[in-house]
C-alpha cells in the first residue's frame, strides 16, 4: 500500500531552510535548482540573456495573490505548456484544491509591515505517484528585459502562477521538461484524482443525441462534485499545431472547462413558468485570448434569448479575456477530446457517494527465469503475456461500479539521458474462478480491455457482475522495464491484492498430505427448471472446500455463471453442486448432482433431482468443466 504522508522533494524541509534563512538574514538560494541554462532546458541552447529576477527586482510590491485567485490569473508565456496552464485555470475554481496544493499561502504571502521577515522561500504540493510532495523553490525567476519569460498574470506584481510553474518544473528536471504533455496529467499532479479521457469523435457525440446528452448530465454532475475538466481539438499534423480554425477555436490546444450548466432561456415570469433550457458549457483559453466566434460567443444575438438575471448569474461578461460560452451541441461537434479529472470521494463521512480504493505498487521487471519474469508485454506476445504482474479483486455485489487507474512514474527528468519518453501502457481484466489464490498460467474469460498508449496513465471505468477479477497490467512491448501504480475503486471493499505465488507452497504438514496432482477448474453456468417461490443459489463442494454463488431471488432458470478451481490431492474423489434455496429461517437444500472421473470426460448436461418434489422432479444442470495444466509443476 502506498503512503499518504506528505514526502519532502529532494529531502529538501521548508520549514528548517526558511528558518536557517531566517536566522542568516539571508534570501534563500536554492541549491538543486540553480539559476542556470540547467535549470531552463534539457538539450537546446539558451536564446540569448536570461535573467533571473527576484519578484522584488521586478516591480515595487510583490503579492502572491491579488485580489484573491481565479483563471484570469493565468497567461502562457513562451514555453509550450498550454496543457499546464489550463490545468492550472480549472484548479483555480476549487478552493479546497488549490489550498492543499498551495499550503500555508496566507503565511506564504509578501508582508509590507515586517519585510525583513521575507526569506525569499516557497513550496508548493503535488501528488506524484501515490504521495504527496513539498516542493521547495527560491523566487528567483527567468525574465527578458524586466519582463517574465514563462508564465505570468494579468497583475505585474501577482506572481503564484510564476513561482507556482518554477515547483512544477523542478518536479519534472527544468522548464523545458514542460514543454509538450499532457493535461491530464497535470490534473492528476495538482488533485490526486484520476482522469478520464473521453474520445468525443469514437463516442459520435455529436450525432446522437441522447448520448450527448447523458454525456451532459455526466460532465455537469462531475463538475458539481469538484471535479476539472479540460477539452481539446486533436490536431492532425505539425502544420495544425496551434492554428485557428474559422470558428476562432485552436488546434492541438488545451482549454480548460470553467463552468457546465444548463442554462434557463427566456425572459421575465413567462422564462419561468416555461422553463426551456440549454446545455450549455464555458471554457477558457490559456492565451487569454482568441475565442470562439460562433453562436452564444461574446455580443452574439444569441443571449438576447437569456435573461439579465440569468446572464448576472452564470458570470456572462463581454471582454477578449480567452473565456466563453458555447451550447453544449457545438462543443461536441467542434471538439474532439475532453478530460474528466475526478476527485474520488473515499471519506466514511459524507453526503456524496464514497469509493473503496486500493493503491498497489508494482514493477514491470525482466529476468530470463520465466516465473520471475514480470515485464511479458501485452496480449499479443502470447508465450510471456501472462508473466505479467497480476492482482486479484472482488466485485461483491449484484453489480458494481469499479474504476481502474494504471500510472506509470513519471520520465520526464530523465530527459537528459534519453529516457525520458512514456512507455506505450494498459491492462486487460479477466474473471476467474471465485475462489483464485494464484496466478493465471492459463487464458480465461476476458472482461474487458484499456486502450494502450503512451500516456503517464490509462483509465477505465465499467459496471461489472459479481466475481473474482485479475488485473494484468502491461506494457505494449515485452521485456520494457518501469515501476507502475495501480489504483482500484469500488463500492465496497475489493480486497484487491497481487497475486504472487504460482500455485500451493510446500508447507510442515506436506510430508503427511503431499501435494496436489491435478487443478480442476469448473463453471457453473446454469440451472433449468427448478420450481417456482424459491431463491436459488448454488455450491460447488471438492474435497472439504466449497464456493458458493450469489443469491437470485424468485428465479426459476438462474444463470449463476459460477466458477471454481480446486488445487486436487486426491482427484478420484467426486465434486459434487448442491442447489440450496435462501430463507430468513433457513435455508433448505433443493437438489444435488455428484460428478466423478476425469472433469475432461464428464458431461456438459446433468439432471438433479429435486428434493421434496413429487412425480419425480427434475431440474437440468448447465457445467463447463475442464482439467486445467494451471499448475506449473505437475
């Protein structure tokens, strides 16, 4: 499991460097992340003097904020970090998030009634990897001609954006490391949330309307509930990067989302009574500029439609600031991905929905031992796929809702050696048998698969049955090695865990049991005819061990697809499933059939008698069972 405790970044304490500065009479110079070209750029040449200022030498009264914190505060200087700054836009509109990234800020701030207590000191947090770090930085920053070089705001002398994209980017090596990425990665930094990225052209979100709108509901709930969302429009080629299109939307540039609502048309009480609405969506430009010209954009005859109270309300200003609205219809039609970086609410004590995770570090490692191999690739490499890391998790109920996030460590600092690339990742999921305690040697049922690509994380979010799942995290080429996060979320406890061990250990007890000979694995699928007012469940019984099904209540035909593997010492005893009915005064058994001989011979088809039942009852049981080489001695 992994640590929630805030971990100072390069051992370097914010508290014990501002007294020692404090106790000198000294501003703070910071030892690991100099100015120099080092600092600024992994492999290309410094394009002429930089200098790097204190806030001080850049204006008479420095602030961290003014006028408090908002998207406005947020200009792209000359590094290619859009997807940065509009990562930044979203975290300004929740407090509570930026607060946790942006600690003590109160105590952080410029003080003109005791200016020799200014050290010239800061830190800032971001989540990395399943923890959270203290970043600490001085407030020397690169500057052209008394002018900011990277990031700024609207305010010359409002510098947390600045100093904020100085932590960052010693996080990832230099500046030039944020040049080029990904939002939502950024997002994830700045939340410890996940992100999911949403095809909008693959989804046609745009020609079905009923999916667009429930599209909509999502994206507004989610927003409703913290969560940052940013959206793009895919460039596809060099020449498309960063042009504007007729509409005044740009390519290959990240937006952030600042406000989806639906939007009430009309004026006066007839608006009211009426209560027509549109969905409608806000964004904003990092530039701070260029925005959407079609309908609904600023001044268009559009908003005559909307009231003065309703327009006061939804924040509606007319400015080239880079922020407008569009109808909800339009953004699906003009843009091609969006990203939902949600805010997973895992506290015992809320009103809103509460998730169950688990967070599991693993490593993708290479060894020439097949069994100790871990690095196997993805589905294609079929001879070492499953030499994979595998963990195993339960969905406990009828169905569930789980979420999977697989992130691998960040690269980007290792630039400077030429490692500084993503690894092309995924994972696939398979049901097992319920009662699984080792790893995979064997193909079973695929449930579902992730996309593969070369991002820091991938996401998938799937309703399940209830079951017995592993996980196969991979990369897309065998024999790459990384470390990897993996993160589950469900609705209660999955009691996900890494499957280590290849089958049954030796123990004190084997010199008298011995070890097992043969693994039948076995899938109840389904029971026919069984009578009607009962609540069938079924259990699959071998050798003193049982897995029992879930319960389906007033089914006469219930499809249990139950599954079962028995690590077998004595294979000639028989496996035997009873079909039990669920009663709050208790349960009473209906029928059973006993199976013995080699699982490959036995039948798919076998009648049980029902017990209790005149004229001799029966109902038909549907098994899958084979004799499966799951074990890798025997």
């Amino acid at each position: 499991m992994c640590s929630r405790k805030v971990q100072p970044f390069l051992r370097q304490n914010f508290t014990e460097l501002r007294s020692s500065s404090a106790t000198g009479r000294q501003l703070f110079c910071d030892p690991l992340f100099t100015c120099t070209d080092e600092s600024l750029f992994v492999r290309r040449a410094s394009p002429g003097r930089i200098d790097w200022k204190r806030p001080k030498e850049l204006c008479d009264d420095p602030r961290l904020f003014v006028d408090g914190i908002s998207s406005h505060d947020l200009q792209q200087g000359q590094l290619g970090n859009c997807w940065f700054v509009a990562a930044c836009s979203s975290l300004t509109l929740k407090e509570k998030l930026w607060r946790k990234v942006i600690p003590d800020y109160r105590e952080q701030e410029w003080n003109p009634e005791h200016p020799e207590a200014y050290c010239g000191i800061f830190h800032f947090r971001f989540w990395r990897f399943g923890e959270w770090v203290d970043v600490v930085i001085d407030d020397r920053l690169p500057s052209r001609n008394g002018q900011l070089l990277y990031c700024h705001s609207n305010a010359p002398n409002e510098f947390w954006s600045a100093l904020f994209e100085k932590a960052y980017a010693k996080l990832a090596g230099c500046y030039e490391a944020l040049d080029g990425g990904n939002t939502a990665d950024a997002l994830v930094d700045f939340t410890g949330g996940v992100s999911e990225s949403i095809d909008l052209l693959e989804g046609r979100f745009s020609q079905d309307q009923q999916v667009c709108d429930k599209l909509f509901a999502n994206m507004e709930k989610a927003y409703g509930r913290g969560s940052l969302l940013s959206c793009s429009i895919r460039a596809t080629s060099a020449d498309e990067m960063e042009a504007r299109t007729p509409t005044g939307l740009v390519k290959g540039h990240a937006y952030s989302v600042t406000d989806v609502r639906r939007v009430r048309l009309g004026q006066g009480l007839i608006a009211f009574f009426k209560s027509e609405k549109l969905n409608m969506i806000r964004m904003r430009n990092p530039w701070g500029q260029k925005e959407w010209t079609g309908p609904w954009s600023d001044g268009s005859e559009e908003w005559n439609r909307v009231s003065q109270s309703e327009r006061e309300n939804m924040g509606m200003t007319i400015a080239d600031d880079g922020e407008f609205w569009m109808s909800f219809d339009d953004w699906c039609k003009y843009f091609t991905d969006s990203i939902i970086c949600r805010i997973i609410n895992t506290s015992l004590f809320s009103i809103h929905k509460t998730w169950e995770e688990v967070m599991i570090k693993g490593e993708w490692m290479l060894e020439a031992n097949p069994l100790k191999n871990r690095a196997g690739g993805c589905v294609n490499n079929r001879s070492t796929f499953l030499q994979n890391p595998q963990f195993v998790f339960d969905v406990r109920k009828d169905e569930d809702m789980v979420m999977v996030s697989l992130q691998q460590q960040d690269r980007r600092a290792n630039r400077k050696d030429g490692k500084g690339e993503n690894l092309s990742i995924g994972f696939e999921i398979y049901r097992v048998e319920q009662n699984r305690e080792y790893r995979l040697h064997a193909p079973q049922d695929k449930e579902v698969s992730s996309v593969y690509i070369n991002s820091r994380s991938v996401f998938l979010r799937r309703e399940l049955k209830f079951g017995r799942y592993v996980i196969l995290p991979t990369t897309f080429e065998a024999g790459l090695s990384g470390l990897f996060l993996i993160r589950v979320f469900t609705d209660v406890t999955s009691g996900c865990r890494e499957l280590k061990l290849d089958e049954p250990q030796a123990n004190c007890w084997s010199c008298v049991t011995g070890m097992p000979s043969r693994v039948s694995s076995l899938s109840l699928l389904a029971v026919a005819g069984l009578p009607q007012g009962h609540n069938p469940y079924a259990i699959i019984k071998c050798e003193g061990k049982k897995v029992k099904s879930l319960v389906h209540k007033g089914s006469q035909e219930p499809a249990f697809n139950t599954k079962a593997i028995f690590y077998r010492f004595k294979p000639q005893e028989p496996i035997k499933i009873e079909i039990w009915d669920s009663s709050l005064a208790c349960d009473s058994r209906l029928g059973s059939v006993t199976m013995q001989g080699d699982p490959s011979e036995l039948r798919r088809h076998h009648t049980m008698p029902l017990c209790g039942q005149r004229n001799g009852e029966q109902a038909t049981v549907t098994l899958m069972i084979t004799s499966s080489d799951d074990l890798t001695s025997v």
